[in-house]
C-alpha cells in the first residue's frame, strides 16, 4: 500500500478525493490536514465516509509520511509548500492553480500575485494523463488541470492534431454549482442560482490562459479561443459546448472516427452520441461527441467537475506517478439516471 | 392616490413588496428605505422593476409623509420605529414577528430579547384578513402572519371552527428557499440545498408559538400541533401537508363543504383538488384541498411564502386598512406552469 | 373593449395568452378552443385563472365573432385555417411556424410538407414589434416568432445595423422545459432532464433558417449562424450567449450605446449588465447585455420562452395591430427572485 | 463467483442493479433481460455502464443458468415466472410488488388482481436485512420492500420495539422522480414537477398496508398508520418525516441510545444528526435522526430510492442468501456533495 495524505480536506474537492480514497485497494489515506477542521474526525465533517472515519483531521502535513500529497487549496498556497514536500520525497498532486502556467510572469498576471516557487514551476507536469502521460508519468510534481481546461482539451486535441481547426474556437460551457466551492457566495445563494443561467468571469476566466497554454504544449498552433462559462441550476457537472471552425475541404465525415482513434486505449475517455451528465458523476470519465453543424464541428464534452475534473483525476495522476494501475480506485460506473 | 413607504427595501420580502406596489392602482410608492442600499435608485438594486426605478433608497423613513409604512425587517427592529410612526399618524404593517404574539413574555422567550413596545402590541390586529379581517379593518398597526402560519391557519381554520378536530395536528411544511432571505448561508448555499430535504427548527421553531397563539384567537381550544418545516428544492413556494385528528363520527363527507362554505366570499382563498404551487407564485392566493386518508382529515395548503405569506398579504392588510379596494394591485392570476 | 379568441387553448403557450388576456384591459376573451378539452370550463383546465373561470372551452373558432384570433397550435394546423378567418374580417397572430419562412419552399425542406397558403405566407408580418413595428402595424396576419430568434434577434440587430459583425455567428442557447411542451416526452422526463444540460436539434434545429430569414429581412449581409440549443433544468427562460466577430478596427467602447441608442424607446428591451432569468420570467421583456471578449462581442439575451419568447410577444403584436396601446396587459414588472 | 440474472433491466431499477453488479467483486451478471430492448448491447442502452458493455440482452431469462434472479417489473410480473424459475433451483429476488403482503386477499384488494403463486406467497422472506435477517438468510425467495416501507420500517422499528408508540402514526415521505419509472408521464414532466411539491396516492398509497404488514410481522401491536408520499424535486432520494406519539412517561433522552444500539452492528444503517440525501445516493445506507419535538418523538429517515430503497437492498438480500460477504459490491461511500 503506497501512503497518501490530503491538504485543504475541507472543501468539495477535498472531500471527493476523501471519497474516492476511501474506495481505493493500493492507496492509503495516511493523514488529512485542514486548518478550519483540525481536531475534528473525518466521521464528524464527513458523514458520507464510513472507511476512515475515526481518523482525526491535521492542521498541516509537518511531520506526515507518505508517497503522495494531494493539496487541495486557493491559488498561493501549494507554492508555499511544495519545496519542502519535495525535499521530503513526498510527490505532489496540486489541484490548485499554482503550477498551472508554465510562465511565471503570466501566472502573476493572472492570478495577481508573484510566483515565489519558479523553480519547481519549470518539472511541473501539466496532470492530463490522457494528453500528457509521459511527463507524469515521471513527475514529482503535477499540477492538475482546471476543470473547464479538462473539458476543453480533451474535446479539441483530436482535432488539433488532425489540423482540422482553423481561427477562433468558442467555448461555452454549463457548470453545476459546486465548483463555485463550499463558501456561501450570493452568485452560488439557492434562491438567485436555482432560476437562472448566469455566465461569469467575462473578459477573461481564468481557466483560458490555462487553454491556450496547453494547447501551446499540444504543439497546436496559436487558436484564440473565447471562453465563457456559465453556472446552471445543477450542483455538480460540466457540458462544454466547443465550436470550432474547420479548414477549407475538411471531411466531416472522418471527426468521429478521429475521436475514437485517439481515444481507443484510455480508460476513461468515451466518444459517441450527445452525453449525458449522470453518466460522469463521480466517475473519472469524459464523454465525447462530435457533430458537424452547417459543416463545422461542435463537440460536447461532459466531465464531472469535481471527478474528471478534479479529485478524481487527481488520483489517476497519483495512480501514474506511482506506477499503481492508472484505474485503480476509478474504475466505478456513474450513473443511469 | 394613497401613499406608501417600504422600509427594509433590500430584502426579499422587501422587493416583492416594490413589485406588487409597482403595480397598484390606488397605492402609490412614496418612500423605500434600506441602510444597506441607501443612496443607490430601485432600478439599480431591482432591474425588474420599471415604474419608480428612479426613485432613491433613503437610509430611514424619518420625514417621510405617508399613509401607511410596510416594515420588513428582522425581530427587535421594527418596535424601534413603530411608536413614532403611529404617532406621525402614519398605520403600519409590520412583516416582521415583533407584534404577532400577543403576550410580551411569549415574545421574550421565543425571541430571546425584551419586547420594548407592549403597549402597541396590545392593540395591534393579527393580520391575516380571511379570518380576522374585522380586527384589520380598524387597526393602525397590523402583525403581517409568519409565511407558515398563513398556510396552516387557512388550513386549519374551517375544521376548528366546526369542532371537527381532536387531538395532536402535524403540520409538516415544504418551503423554498427565499424563505431563508437574501443572506447567503451555509444551508441555502446552492450546493448544498439543491438536492436534499432538509428538516430544519426542531425542537421548536418560531412559527409553532404563534400559530398556537392564533388558533387561540380564533377560539379553538387547545390545540398542539407538531410543526417541522423542511426546506425544498424550490425558490418560491409553500406546501404544508396538515394531519389532524377527526373526533369519534366525523363525516369526511362533509368537509369540502365545510371549505367551500367557509371561503366562498374569499377572493383569494381557492378550495379544490391537489395544488400546484406554480398557481400562487406572485399571489396572494392561497390553494387548499380537504381529504380523507383513513377516516382522519389530511388538509394541504398552497402558497407562495413571499406572497400571501408575505409581501402581497401585506399589501391587502393595506388595502383593508386604508379602505382600498381589497384586491388591488393583487388581481393578477398565478401560472399555469 | 376589441375581442380576442384562443385556438390551442390547453398547450402551455394556449395558457400563458390566458393568463396574459385575464389581465387584459382592452382585450377581452371572447372565445378559447382546443379539440381535448373541449366542453369543460376554463377553471377546470387552469386553476390559476380567476377572471373567465366559467368560459366553456369550444372545439375550434367556428362561428366566434372576435377581431383578432391566436392560433398556438404545431406545424401545418395554422394555415388550414388562416385563410378562412382573413375572410370573415379576424385579424390573426399565428403563434406556430407556418408563416414565419417567407419562402415555401424553405418551408416545406425545414418541415417536411407542403405550404398550403402560399398566398398569405406573402403578406404575413413577422411579428417582431422592436425591429418589424411598420409591418406589424398594418398587418392582417402576424407570424409570431419563435422564442430562440426573438431573443437572438434583439441581442444582434444593432451589431448588424452597425455594420460590426462578420464572420460566423455562435448562438448558444439554454432553454427551460416548458418550450418542450405540455405533452410528456423522453427528454423533457423529469429523472432525465433535472440532472444535465442536453443539447438538442442538432444538426439544424428548425429555428435556424428563421433567424437566417429575419436577418435578411433586417438587410444584414449573409451571415452563417451555427445555432444549437441546450435544455437545462428550469421551466421557463431562454438565455442565449452569442459570439459574433468583429471587423478589423470594431469599436468594442461603443458597442453598449448601440444598444442603449437603438432600444431607447421599446418599452420591452432593457440593456445593462449580466441578466438574470427571473426579471424576465411571465413578462413581455428582453434583458440585454454586450461584453468584449478578448475583443470579440459576446451578447446575452434573456426572455421567458413563454412570454417575449411566445404569448406576451402575441398579445405585443395584436396590441400593434388593433391601434391599443402596446404595453396594455403587458406592464407587470418580473420577480426579483 | 455466483451467477446472476436480472429481468426488466431496462427500468430504472434495472439500471441500477445492472450499475451494482458492475462493482460486485463475487456476484457476476450471467445475463440480462428486457422484452423492449432486446437484441441491444447493454452498452447501448446503457452508456455509464463499462463491464459488460457487449452483453446481449435477452427477451427473457429461459434457460438461463444463475445462482440468483433479480426481477424488476411490474405487480403481476413476477408471480408468472417464479414458479418456475424456484423449479430450476434459482433464488430469486422480487423487486416488484407481489410477494410483499402475506395475504392473497389483501394482495388482491391493494393490487386489483388475483394472486397466481399463493403456495410460494407464504414461503418468500421480506426482504429487511436490518431487520428480518434471519428469514432472508434461509430463503429461496425475498420480496424487496418498496421503498417507502424500506425508509419507514428502519425508523420506526427501535421504537416499536421499545413499546415507544402509542397510537396513530403520520409518514409524510418525499421522494424524487426517478420512483415514478422511466416511463414519462405527466405527474412526472419536467415542468409539472420541477417547481412544485406534489401530494399524491391519497387516500391510500399501496406501500400503506406494506408497512401495516411488516409492523405485524414485527410484533408491533397495530399501528395505524396515516402515509402521504410527495412528489419532490429531486431525482433520487427519499426523506420520510415520521410523527409518531409516544406514551405517557416516555423518556424522550433514551431514543437515540435505542436507535444506536439497535443499529450498532448494521453496516447500512446510521443514527445521528438531520441527514442529507447526497450521503445516500448510490448507496445501500439508511441515514436516522430522532429527536424529540414537544415531547413527541419525529423520526427522520433518509436513502436513495433506487439503493437502499431497491437494487442495492436487493443485492444485499442476494448477498444474504447466496451467503456471500453482505456488504460486498456495496460498500462504496456516498457523496458529500
């Protein structure tokens, strides 16, 4: 059993990788730490866990042992902790945004504030296995990707690759309510999200930078891309709406059969017919579809946020990373309805 | 045109309260008043809004002509204001509980502080027209009934009065979440409430007392009822499903009539089958249907919380108040769907 | 007082004319049919509805003498009985989609049958007020739009006027279920349509080819919409998200006064910041707002299908039409929350 | 590995199970059968499914070889197929309707019809692990509780036992949509159900003399019992509100010490604070609240319609009879959100 320890256990997404921990047969939860929470049992903030349940929450990870820390936290946070995990032995999943952006200049002008761990910045291993498997495979630290940025990317490099997309992509995605997190917010208050569709972050969410630069690493040409989510009345599940514009003579015909080709072999990945967001919840999965629309192609790309898009693929990093099966603790189907 | 004035403007109960007087034919907004919003127009903080969108937030109601003053405020604040705008000869209708129970001490123990203002609670009419509409008509200051007590009283009230009650009532209470006002918290939190029931006030909540205290005015003998409401998936909205006991040869056959008999000259309470509650969304309607479930009355009873329990029976305490056409501004019918 | 009859009275949109023309104050219901409900009174199919309670529900309009008849009913009932009521001197607003392609041929490749009234499809009105006002006015017979080209053709007629898209057009659209209509389908099951966002109509939604129709009639050039609509999990209300582009040197300052300039004087079309749902929801009006994104113009549009999306925009254009005033029945302001 | 066969797997019990099976680490899925989808992959009909994604699905189960047959179908379905089914040596359970009663006549009142299988009536075990283990163990035959009998009986047993109940029981239950079938229907369109709470089964559910019958078998004296389930908005889930009226002297500071300790060894059933369905989604967990309101004892009682309250409860009879570990294929934790 390799040994893992969780930081910021008492957020959304630290309570998904909670879950899926407590479900996994070759990696232990070792420690949890979480500074509003500490002193408390997992049993006591999470009723839902029934395997370590009695194990008492930390304020930090000072003094823990274990193959892989999972660091669950607001941007600023992990670069203040991975030098001395590292200089522990201690590998690193951060599903934060810290060591999302190769370049330390645009990460502060995104963010808006320095990054004080440029060193580390430059082996991070950007942690979408099914683009990037190689480097994470060898990484000691990974940044897990944003959740609309998993979405995106996993819709766009078989086309990418193919040279199928030319000018400017759209995407429009429809995310549930809790990737807004766990702190009450009035955007996220029932009563003004449950009636409504709101888009946010217009000019620039944050997670389009994290595109670009990831299609850059596909060895994609530069593709402006507009990105505008939109919180929906649902509480957890991602649809991203991709509308690309195709080259002269490009063969609709064979989109398809460039998403299963590039796909074959991932566990995790599933192409076909419009998805459906049940079918992703709480699973590791992404579901595909390609359709050509006036003869340019819209790709639907439905993920959990906080599975696919977050814990979930957090732990097939740490799977990777720690040459354990890449599906263990995943492989359980979403649902029907 | 008589005049009205708002205070606590912000609130939810406090905006439908703008939007029923926005379209009211003899009630024309004077004043709205909120220390959170002051200095800021309607238009701004309400853009659904279009008549008086130009009309400035006051900080307070001091100087403000007007013939009657709707008071939305949490417990302790509007006995503050109410001595000196009955003095200003201006009647009140007060949303909020500082004037619906009738005994100070009742008040103290519920509300945990002193009732600063017993003198005016002596006089003050519970407001809830279909039962007490002689005490309205007459009064300079109105207790606006609590959202659940409305449904339950309405409910209630044609089997009391016919003696065809014995015995402990359950009310059990679905409610939205508007109901929690325009706060967020950690239990309207969107995440959290969209897709649970949550039971909420036990072992007592505020609304029991003064339901207790009302059945009292209406001269039923003591009645204890079991009240526990639940919060719903829903934004608007009140069903409460009430199981009362029948004495020994109740006639079930006859208590449809008794409903019917009852409301027959009520333009806003509807005796029927099953309701909907999108039929009260916006009004200041109250559906209820009677029905025998093994011999013993089970009573279920429609609004919508902002509405007749709320904001629009407030404006029809105002009309009857100040001599008004009962259903003005309140005519509009609900949805279909 | 004008007379109004219903054709289609039982379907959502049937209900939503009801509603609107129970607060009418100038047009009277003088008649509502609907084959499956024929003989029972409108309180028996409608609850919701006071005023006209007691009106018997005919079979069809046979004999009803009424200036201006609505027809809400699906594809190919409109134009079986157009040509008749034109004959006897009633005014029609066709709430269906058999008037609103100018060309039948378009007609019969977008709904797979022949065009029976070609004749009046010539003279038919698109009865979009803000944009179509002239033709409206002077009409005998009104196609009513669909509710996805009324809110994409608000949120682009200034770009286009101005001269400032070019390039393909996005429109991503978010629809309740209601526009699903009152019959029971896979899709719109609840267990399948509260837990995810479903794209839909793909490859060519039929409301596709109306906006390209309507464009033309606005003397826009040629622009390529890739339309693709989305059913997320409220009732009623329509957000679309449109992404145009630009020309070279567009003037992304300007862009809010074109809109403020060319609504200034529509009662029914407010622009401002991101909209939300509910201010729109059982009204007549159209909530506006233009972003850059990274310098491409991006529109959000917000109506209730049902309302400027279907019945209030019917009752909008017979007001227009019979010389009333356009804003009768019409002025409720939306909720808040 | 035993072998298992399910019949109605098209349903959304079916689905469920099939999802179960998915993850069962010694119960593999033999064959699979629906009269509607047969000749279809279950990765066809079933997209979130992956093991077993190229199983064909069978018209029905004849010369089927398994240790144990889940049927999911309808009142009358069942009882034509498990005489024979026994015959050939498989243990079946019923999810369907028509093994619950003991009385072939209680049957037929409840479900209009006659009962065909009276001999294997009085042999099936009623399907209550928690509390009827001993009869399941030994059983050829279990008829899986409905599920709101299932949420009802775990809430109300420690009581009864305790002799804590005196007369009259009221079950207000809420429940989700997906208890309504996959069939589409108008109580369950989305936007009839979306926005409303829907009383519905009055005067009498058929799950009412379900539970009548277990609380007899339980000993209990008889119960009346007052049960209104509501439609809620949710999708999954059941929340049932139990007011029962305990005796003179009853020690209301003993009831969670009786619930805890009757509960202490069950892995599925848990006793604590208010609870909140997103613990039991996808699980075979009963989540308990007692408290004391005025004295009288409310009991909340939490579970996934289609887990506990069906295919998982069934797996764990399964489990039970077929003597295999009862948690296997059951023991994954829920969501926190």
């Amino acid at each position: 059993m390799a040994k893992a320890a969780v930081l910021g256990a008492s957020g959304y997404l630290g309570g998904e990788l909670l879950r899926i921990l407590s479900d996994h047969p070759t990696l232990e939860l070792a420690a949890a730490a979480s500074r509003s929470q500490a002193g408390k049992t997992l049993g006591d903030v999470a009723p839902n866990l029934e395997r370590y349940r009695d194990l008492v929450i930390r304020p930090d990870l000072g003094g823990v042992d274990a193959d892989v820390a999972f660091l669950s936290q607001g941007a600023g946070e992990a670069m203040a902790v991975v030098p001395s995990l590292l200089e522990r032995g201690i590998r690193v999943v951060d599903l934060g945004p810290d060591y999302r952006l190769p370049d330390p200049a645009e990460y502060e002008r995104v963010y808006g504030r320095r990054h004080t761990d440029p060193e580390h910045l430059g082996e991070a291993a950007y942690g979408l296995p099914e683009l990037f498997g190689d480097a994470v495979r060898t990484a000691r630290l990974v940044a897990n990707p944003g959740c609309f940025p998993t979405a995106t990317l996993l819709a766009l490099a078989p086309l990418a690759a193919a040279g199928e997309i030319r000018g400017p992509v759209v995407v429009d995605a429809k995310t549930g309510s809790s990737g807004a997190g766990a702190q009450p917010t009035a955007n996220a208050h029932h009563p003004e999200a449950a009636l409504t569709v709101l888009p946010y972050g217009a000019p620039e969410h944050r997670h389009a930078p994290e595109m670009t630069a990831a299609l850059g690493r596909l060895g994609a040409g530069p593709v402006p891309i507009t990105f505008v989510p939109h919180l929906v009345p649902l509480v957890r599940g991602i649809l991203c709406s991709i509308y690309a514009s195709p080259p002269a003579g490009a063969d609709a015909g064979r989109w398809t059969d460039l998403y299963e080709a590039r796909y074959r072999t991932s566990p995790f990945v599933r192409v076909g017919g419009v998805p459906r967001l049940p079918w992703a919840l709480g699973t590791n999965r992404c579901y595909l579809s390609v359709q050509s629309v006036g003869g340019s192609p819209v790709v639907f790309s439905a993920i959990d946020n906080l599975g696919k898009g977050g814990a979930a693929q957090a732990v097939q990093n740490a799977n990777v990373m720690l040459g354990l099966d890449e599906s263990a603790g995943l492989a359980r189907a979403g649902f029907g309805v």
